[in-house]
C-alpha cells in the first residue's frame, strides 16, 4: 500500500514514531510520502528521525498557503527557503504542500498567488513534481497551473481530493493525480465514492493526510499511516476492483509520480 500525504515529522508522532511506523508496516504500507513544511525548522529537524526509522520514506518541502503571508514582502525568498529543505533530505522528491486555500483568512488571496506561481516555477525548473492543496479556490488553481505550464510541463497531485465527478474531471485535465483520503469512508461521503469509481486507476493515488482526518472507525483519533488500509477499502469497493491489484496499481503510480528506485 501507499500513504502518498502523511505528517510523520510533526510535533503529533514525536513520542511514539517507531510504534507508529511499526504499525504502518505491519498494515502493508510500503510507500510514503512525508509533507514537510520548509518554514518549520522544527519540523524539518524531526525529518531526520523519520528518515532514520524509514529510510525508504519520500518528502515533499514546501510553503503552505496559511503560511504565505509570512513572505509578503519578500516573495523571493521563498524560493531560497524550499531548495535549502530540498538540499537537506536525500529523500526529497517533490514540492508541497503548496496551492491556494481561500476558505480561510490566514493568507490574502493576491500573496498566496504569489507564493503559489514562485514554487510552481522552481518545481518545473528542478523538474519535480508538486503536492497542491486546493481548498475553495479551485478556479484560480488551474488557471494559475495552465498559465505556469511549458514545453518542460508541471506534474503532481491533487492532494486530499474531495471534489464531484465535474471537479474530477477539471483536475485530471491537468495531467495531474487525484489523491483520495479517508474522508470516502466516512457516511455521507456517497459522491466522494461515485466520483472515485470514475478515476483512473494509472491516475490515482490515496492518503492519510495524518494525524488529520482519520477514517471510519477511527474517526475522531489521530489519524497515522496504517489507517490508509481503510482507504484501500473503500475506494476497491467504490470501484469494484480487487483490492490486492489496486494496492499494486497504486504503488507503481507513487514510484512513477516521485521516481522512486526502492
């Protein structure tokens, strides 16, 4: 399986990362992707212990929009502040979580924009892929994605993807990776698991988001990557596949999307 949006460096898995880790592989998790935010020194200190206990794991480093406000007045640093995360991490296959959130006021609209293109550039530039969040802002997201495209192209994923099939069809437009969470298993997620059943399989991926958002029944807990097993589920059955040959499928579009040699 693949948790291809976990947390692991954060502060919520500092006491007991080892039990954590040991119950994703015992699960059958043998892929992750570790989103670490490049402001947080903390966070990307506690990246180390992650990659010593996995050292399989893949991260991705990038300036979140809650956070863009924070480079207002110096956009251009942001930039500097990625690649210094990107250096510091063998591990390092993308940029992210990056995009735009207007649901909350954390970060004006016109500077998360700003932050949002400087990050796509340097990701065609250093031809990684990105991790886009997108919460409330979907049109000025592909707008933004079709304008920053080139000959050298962007690719990555739509992470936390909870849109109607209509949505799903504008995100794979793109080229990019629909990322489905635990959210499809919760009760009234019935359109989530109708717009999964029509997803490509070579163009989907499924996540945690830990320690976020944790799947039924461990709704309301803190959510870490063994969980993704209920993910599985749940989207095999929402498109009536085996979930054996969908874990496999899912595996091979993480190492396509991160060029992962394990």
């Amino acid at each position: 399986m693949i948790d291809s949006h976990c947390h692991l460096a954060g502060p919520e898995f500092a006491a007991d990362l080892a039990d954590v880790l040991a119950r994703a592989k015992e699960a059958g998790v043998a892929r992750l992707l570790v989103i670490l935010a490049a402001e947080d020194h903390e966070e990307m200190s506690r990246a180390e212990a992650v990659l010593n206990a996995w050292p399989d794991a893949r991260f991705a480093v990038g300036v979140h929009p809650h956070q863009a406000h924070v480079h207002a007045s110096h956009p251009d640093r942001v930039v500097a502040l990625v690649e210094r995360g990107l250096a510091a991490l063998p591990g390092a296959r993308a940029i992210g979580e990056i995009g735009l959130d207007y649901h909350y006021d954390f970060s004006p609209p016109a500077v998360q924009r700003t932050v949002f293109r400087a990050q796509l550039r340097l990701a065609r530039e250093r031809k990684l892929p990105v991790v886009l969040h997108v919460r409330d802002a979907e049109d000025d997201t592909l707008r933004i994605l079709e304008e920053e495209h080139s000959a050298a192209g962007l690719r990555g994923v739509f992470h936390c993807f909870t849109g109607d099939r209509a949505a799903a069809e504008r995100a794979l437009a793109t080229g990019f990776y629909l990322s489905i969470p635990g959210i499809i298993t919760f009760p009234r997620a019935g359109s989530l698991r109708e717009t999964a059943a029509h997803i490509p399989e070579a163009r989907l991926l499924i996540e945690t988001d830990s320690p976020y958002l944790a799947p039924i029944p461990h709704r309301g807990m803190r959510n870490e990557p063994a969980f993704v097993a209920r993910t599985l589920d749940a989207v095999a059955q929402a498109k009536g596949v085996d979930r054996n040959a969908l874990a496999r499928t899912l595996v091979a579009n993480f190492d396509r999307l991160f060029e992962v040699a394990i």
